[in-house]
C-alpha cells in the first residue's frame, strides 16, 4: 500500500516547490552542499560582455561544494586585492587576474587552463 504525502508541490505566490524541505526550488537547500559534475579541469578566462567594458575573470569548473567554494572566493579575491563575486558555481574576481590566479590554483593543486583570448 502506498502513503500519500500532503506535501505541497506547487504554489502560486513561489511556483514549484520542493518536495522535501517545501520551499520553492530556487532557495531550496536539500542539495545545497552537493558537489557539480564537471571533468575536473579549472578553466580561466576574462569576460567583457554585459559590464559595459570592464573586464572580469571568470573561474570554472572548479568540483567543490557551495561553502568551500565560497571560501575559496574569497581568499583568491584577498590575494588579487580586489572585489568579486560567486554565481552559479563560477567564480568572477574583478579585473584582468588570469595569470596570478593560474598560479594561485596550481599551488592549490587544481588542474588549470586558461580559455578564451
């Protein structure tokens, strides 16, 4: 015999919700600290698009759960001396830093390359 669960799946003030903690699936926090799929390799490259011509270096593909990599940000954003932020399991550290970050994330045994220009 199955259970029913009373559980409320959809909302109309929040859209879908999760099933487990009930809350809607953009702040949901079951699968929070999972870790992202990825090959393994970091990718670094500099950006330009949408920030009216300042240049951002964007870090990806980096395999650690949300609050390690939030960490991480935060200490490579101390060594370069500037501001940064973290969306959507990527790294954006302010200003034009590949070099000094590829070497930043060798030492931390990351296997790194740079992409783009």
């Amino acid at each position: 015999m199955s259970k029913k669960s009373n559980s409320l799946v959809y909302s109309t003030e929040f859209g879908r919700l999760c099933p487990e903690c009930e809350k809607p699936h953009n702040n949901c926090t079951c699968n929070a600290d999972s870790v992202p799929e990825g090959d393994g390799i970091v990718r670094i490259s500099l950006d330009t698009k949408g920030r009216k011509g300042k240049g951002v270096t964007l870090i990806k593909g980096i395999l650690l759960a949300s609050g390690d990599l939030k960490k991480l940000a935060k200490e490579l954003k101390q060594k370069c001396g500037v501001g940064g932020a973290v969306k959507n399991e990527c790294i954006e550290i302010q200003g034009d830093h590949r070099d000094l970050l590829v070497k930043l994330l060798e030492q931390k045994n990351f296997k790194v390359k740079r992409s783009g220009g």
